[in-house]
C-alpha cells in the first residue's frame, strides 16, 4: 500500500487512531465533513449527533474490514447501511426506516469493538468534544 496516498475517506487503514493520523488538520476537516452530512439529515439535535458518531463508526468499520480498497467511494454512513444489510440480514427498506437510534441499538457490539481500540478512548473524547463546539445552539448568533 502507499503511505502517501489517502483513502477517499481520510482514514488510513492501519493505526486508526494513532498520532500521525488524527492530527488536527485531519480531524478537524472530517469532524466538519460529518458534521454537514448530519445538520443535512435532520433539525433534530440528538439525531444529528447520534449521526455524526454513526459516520465515526462507519469509517471505522470501512477501514477495519478493508472495504475502502473495494469501494473506495463509500461514505461511512453508507457503510453502516450496507453493513446492517449484510451482518443481520436486514432488507434494504427496513435500514432506509431505521432511526439512528435503532442502528445504534443494533450496532451494539460494533461500538464495543470500536471502543476497545487501541487509542479509542482518548479518540472518542475528541470526538465528543468536538461534537459540544459543532452543536452549540447559539453559535453564529453573537
């Protein structure tokens, strides 16, 4: 694999989480990117949020399981999507109605596994932390 080139998503496949690659420009233009896609998806605060960690954990799961390097165009939530469809064998149409709540729910061990990463927890924090400034209500509005 070469080093120097990117997958579409930003995500490199090896050592998710390590230094190198969640430096701040990095994070910084993926937090946003998600961030888009979820203020898109819905007016709905916790809906938006509880997107935006699907999107962390669909990039997480494209680049653990190598499907970047066959679909190098896929999104993270297209990935969940996909995944849902092919782990528990649920149709197309019951993932297109599924809340993200219910993808939450089901993703259940997904998380865990996510979680359990090396350098997951401080990771995640970020994340979390990031997901506080990006939410704030009144932002724009001083």
């Amino acid at each position: 694999m070469d080093t120097k080139q990117q997958p579409s998503s930003g995500i490199d496949y090896f050592h998710f989480f390590d230094n190198e690659r969640t430096k701040e420009t990095f994070f910084h233009v993926w937090s946003n990117y998600f961030w888009n896609v979820a203020r898109e998806t819905s007016e709905d605060s916790s809906t938006r949020q509880k997107i935006f960690r699907l999107q962390w954990l669909g990039d997480w799961l494209t680049a653990t399981h190598g499907w970047k390097e066959l679909n190098p165009g896929i999104t993270p939530f297209k990935a969940i999507q996909s995944y849902l469809i092919l782990r528990y064998n649920l149709s197309a149409s019951q993932v297109a109605n599924m809340t993200p709540d219910e993808m939450s729910l089901i993703l259940v061990q997904e998380w865990e596994a996510f979680k359990a990463s090396e350098g997951a927890k401080d990771f995640l924090s970020k994340i979390g932390k990031h997901l506080d400034y990006l939410d704030e209500p009144f932002r724009g509005r001083h």
